[in-house]
C-alpha cells in the first residue's frame, strides 16, 4: 500500500514540550518498512532520554517510541553503612618493603634520622564501624614491643586508631593515628599515619600502605624487615588484645 501527501505540516513532538515543525511540501511513500529499518530510522533522531511523540498536523495521529534507558551513572549511589567493614574481623595487616622507612626525631638533640618500622595489626573484634586487636611493633634493631588497639572506620573509610602500651608499674603510654581505606591492585589498604606522643624525647613518625596477609602467604610466613612469620612476632608481646563487653 503506499500514498502520498502533500502540503502536510509535520510535528515532531519532543520530551520536555520542545515541536519541530515542516511546512515544506512532502511526498512520502508510505510502504511496509522492516522493524530493523524503522529502528534505524528512530535512533538517528537522538533525543533526550524521554519519550518521542511523532504527531501528523491534521489527523493527530500518534507514534509513541520507547524511551532510552536512563544512563545507570545517573543513577543515584546507595550510601554506604559501618557494615561496610565488618569484614575486618579476623585480618591481619602489616607493613610493605616499599613502606619500611620511618622518621625518628631526637628533641634534646634536634636530629632527624630514618629507621625501619614493621607493624602488625591483629584484628581481634568488630562491631558497627568499631575494631580491635593487638598490635607487635619493632623499630630497627630494638626489639619488638606491643601495644593494645581500639580503632574506628566510617562508612566512607575514614580510620582512627588508638596504640596503649601499658604495665603494672608504668603510666600508659597512648600513641594515636589515623588513615583511610584504600583500594590498591585490587585489594583494600590502610594508608595510616601515626606519631608517638609529643612529650616523649624520641618521637618517631611513619606512614605506610598496610595490606593484608595470611596463612600460605610469602608475608605471612617471612615478614618484611623482621624475617620471622607473624604468628612468631605477635608471640613477642604478651599485651593482650581488649575483651569486648556486652558487643
């Protein structure tokens, strides 16, 4: 079947109210036209993403073309919760060869030299957006001490962390840090930063990249700087890990 028409005013109607209007003379064969070429036909009119309306002057016939799927990067993101990180509970994080070097100032003297530091973090425990564990630490030759950890993430991974060494016939000693949840080469880290306390004559500061290790891996079995696996440097504090009440 096929027609033709004439002098026709045609109104292409766009989402958002906008009409595109012809009033040239027109002589359109009307035939039977495959999907796959009237498909063709819609998509090079590239409108915004709404609903296409083609309306004829006179009879207001109508055509409705479905609406392009709405970009999913518009989509509006679900905000993450502290259960987010509740994962955290039972990992072990250490620090990298490429992250060994730490600062170590001399107050009395006014020195700045560098050192290693190999820190493990054991987490013990988690409970909305709240962590703990036990931590062994040891700075270049000294031996290895340990200190308590009670830390916090939020949701969007901020991190908080809080160092207590103490003993029965000594005034604690409280370092604390900070950092955030870092996704690198695929894996999450804890870029942290911390600085012992300021009162002390040594005072010495480091940042590092943690990452995880465990069972069966090179880290685990033969950490950076120290050489020995990590349950044989967490057996070198016998500071214990706090207990949750009540979690």
């Amino acid at each position: 079947m096929s027609a033709t028409v004439k002098r026709r005013r045609l109104s292409f109607v766009l989402g958002g109210g906008v009409a595109l209007e012809s009033r040239s003379l027109l002589s359109v064969a009307v035939h039977h036209v495959p999907v796959s070429a009237a498909d063709h036909f819609t998509r090079r009119l590239e409108p915004a993403p709404s609903e296409v309306r083609i309306l004829h002057a006179q009879t207001q016939t109508e055509i409705h073309v479905a609406p392009h799927p709405q970009n999913r990067h518009n989509q509006p993101s679900v905000a993450p919760t502290s259960n987010r990180w509740s994962w955290m509970a039972g990992t072990y994080w250490y620090v990298p060869t490429a992250n060994l070097q730490a600062t170590l100032y001399n107050s009395s003297t006014g020195t700045l030299s560098m050192l290693r530091d190999q820190t493990v973090f054991q987490v013990t425990g988690y409970s909305g957006g709240y962590f703990w564990g036990k931590v062994v630490a040891q700075f270049g030759s000294s031996a290895p001490s340990g200190s308590s950890m009670v830390g916090s993430v939020t949701p969007e991974g901020k991190v908080l962390l809080l160092f207590t060494q103490s003993s029965a016939d000594t005034t604690p000693s409280v370092t604390q840090g900070y950092g955030t949840m870092v996704r690198k080469f695929g894996q999450w880290t804890m870029e942290n930063q911390m600085f012992t306390p300021p009162g002390s004559t040594i005072q010495i500061g480091h940042w590092a990249y943690m990452v995880q290790t465990r069972p069966r891996m090179v880290s685990w079995n033969h950490l950076p700087s120290v050489g020995v696996s990590v349950p044989t440097f967490l057996s070198e504090s016998t500071v214990p890990a706090p207990q949750p009440v009540g979690l």
